[in-house]
C-alpha cells in the first residue's frame, strides 16, 4: 500500500503550529492530542452501539463483571479521563457532571487551560445509527496557575476561548478545531488509527441554501422568527433559492454540514423555553468560536453569542448560527419591531 505522507496527522499539524510560536509551550498541541485520543476510544464504542442488545444493555454487568455504562457516561470519562492524565488541563466542565472539576494535583495545577465538553451530544440519536458528537471549548485560567482553577476560570465570554472544536461520529469520524489561526478538519483513518488532515483551513460559504431548525417547534417561536422562515421556504431563483430544510438533531452534524456546504442552523428560544434548549459554554460557544473562524456569524437573536458573560455553568441560550450573508438576513428579520 502506497501511503501519502503529504497528508499531515493531528499530532504533526499541532507539533507543525506549533514551531509558528518559539516560546510556545506545547500545552495546547498536547491537549489536542489528549482530546483525539479519547475521540478514538468513544469512536470504538459509538460504532459498536447497535450491538448493545446483544452485548449487554446500560446497567447490565458485562463478562469482566463491571457496570455496562451508559455511552454518555463512557464518553464523559474518556474525556475526562485523558485530561485529567495530561499535562494541560486543571479542570474541566461538563455536561454530564452538574458541577466543575477542579483536578487538583501538582501537575494540573500547573497547567495553564481548563476545558468545558458535551461528551456526547444528540444522544437520543445514538439507538437509531444516527450522527452524534462532542463538543470541546479550551479557555486560559484566570486563575494564578500553581493553585487549583477555580469557578471563574469556567464563566468565561466565550470570545476567551483559544481553541474550540467537536467530534463527529459519522459514516466517517472527524475531529475539527479551530484557532485564531484557522480551522482545520482530521478525518480518522481506522487503518491507522489516526485522525489525518483532510480539511485545511475551512471556510464557511458566505451564503448557501439551507436552514436547520425544528419545524415542530415554529408556532412557539417568536413572530420574527417565524417570518424569517417562512422567507426561508419562499426562497426562489430570483432570491438565493430555493432553500432546503435540513434538520437531523444533532447539532454537531447539522452545524458540521452547515459549515462546509454553506446554510443557518437555529434553536430559538419558545414560549415555554425563552432560552432554548443548547448549553452556552460547550454547545453554543465553541461552534460560535470555529463559525466565527471560519467566516461566517453567531448570535443568540440579540448579540453575538462570544460576548455572552456566562454565570451559570449550565445555562441555555438561544442560538442562530452560519453563512454570513444568511446571517445577516435573519437580523434583518429579527430588528423589526
Ligand atoms: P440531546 O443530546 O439531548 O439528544 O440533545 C441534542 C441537542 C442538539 O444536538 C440538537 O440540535 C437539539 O438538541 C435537538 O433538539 P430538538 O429535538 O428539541 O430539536
């Protein structure tokens, strides 16, 4: 087998990034690869869900006579796992857990990021073979490094992140990250076990032709909203139509496609949920984060999601998020009185 070393592995392109900055320290290039190699570890299991109801349900007592997790639970702690275990990391939150946790010992407190992840969202997709995700946003302490991190390190704007990035588990498994610098987007290849560089520097189209949002939910929208999709489904050759609506539940995958095909992914608040569904520190965020990166736009209807000064960990914020052009289009919608 011929193998094509012009395609640069994660590892290379973060060490490669890496040499861009002399007084680097290497901590984030480490925290990457600390992030793909649990990727790989829930990978293997993702693909092996369907097989749950021959292997053992969630809460079942496999062969070595351990609990069966639950694969969300499984991916927290890989997670979790392999940042507690590296160099990089003090604390991190997640979705699964309902508080922070602050690793406290000598080398992560010494670590200068704390890491805030979705483990494994679209879950309710997992049963049905169906695209689902991680979601990851790194932020800088705040906090004097030497002590544990502390509360505020993870209420952060998201404009503080340094990286953001997400896992998709599709019918292939990707790892995309942005910088300042860029976004970048590592295909794994199971025959090496490596996620290889397949997407250089992402761009968001500016404009593109479809929108994500769940129809079921239109007539608890605001009315602005609603208008802004009805002109969605009006679209025509004379106006950048027509539109297609796509919508598979997973925001990872649907951002995902959005990002590289070009469209506008939205969960509004309701009347029953004026904030919506989506956690802002590790859904909202990092995809605000990479969009932004890319080109194209991200905001909760009012103001752009990055400004958001959290002061919950698990607070929810509306969400509309993609092309640039499309974006700009919803404001539109959304200014009138
Ligand atoms: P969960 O992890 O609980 O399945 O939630 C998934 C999230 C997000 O990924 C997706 O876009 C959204 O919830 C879908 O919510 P609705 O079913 O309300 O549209």
């Amino acid at each position: 087998m011929i193998v094509n070393r012009n395609i640069l592995t994660l590892d290379e392109f973060t060490l490669q990034q890496l040499r861009a900055f002399p007084t680097a320290t290497g901590e984030l290039s480490s925290l990457l690869r600390d992030i793909g190699l649990a990727a790989k570890r829930v990978n293997v299991e993702v693909n092996k869900a369907g097989l749950v109801d021959i292997l053992g349900d969630a809460g079942a007592v496999n062969v070595q006579g351990e609990d069966v997790k639950k694969l969300d639970i499984y991916a927290n702690n890989q997670f979790m796992g392999v940042l507690k275990h590296g160099i990089s990391c003090a604390g991190i939150g997640s979705e699964e857990l309902d508080e922070v946790v602050v690793f406290d010992d000598e080398v992560s407190n010494n670590s200068k990021y704390v890491v805030l992840f979705d483990p494994l969202d679209g879950s309710g997709n997992i049963d049905v073979n169906v695209s689902i995700g991680t979601i990851f946003g790194v932020y800088r302490r705040v906090s004097e490094v030497g002590k544990p991190c502390i509360a505020a390190d993870f209420l952060q704007a998201g404009n503080r992140q340094v990286a953001a990035g997400y896992i998709v588990y599709g019918s292939s498994t990707m790892l995309v990250y942005a910088t300042k610098r860029g976004v970048n987007g590592f295909t794994l290849d199971p025959s090496i076990g490596e996620f290889s560089l397949s997407h250089p520097n992402i761009k968001c189209p500016p404009s593109g032709k479809i929108y994500s949002v769940n129809h079921g939910n239109f007539f608890q929208y605001e009315k602005n909203v609603q208008q802004y999709i009805n002109a969605c489904q009006k679209k025509d050759k004379t106006n950048g139509g027509p539109y297609t609506q796509r919508y598979i539940g997973s925001m990872v995958a649907d951002v995902h496609r959005n990002l590289l095909k070009g469209g506008i992914f939205m969960y509004p608040g309701t009347i029953g949920k004026p904030n919506g569904k989506l956690r802002l520190q590790y859904e909202c965020n990092p995809f605000a984060f990479i969009t932004e990166i890319a080109g194209g736009k991200a905001t909760d209807g009012k103001q752009r999601i990055l400004d958001i000064v959290p002061t919950q960990l698990h607070q929810r914020s509306p969400l509309f998020i993609g092309s640039i052009n499309m974006m700009n289009e919803l404001e539109e919608y959304l200014k009138q009185a």
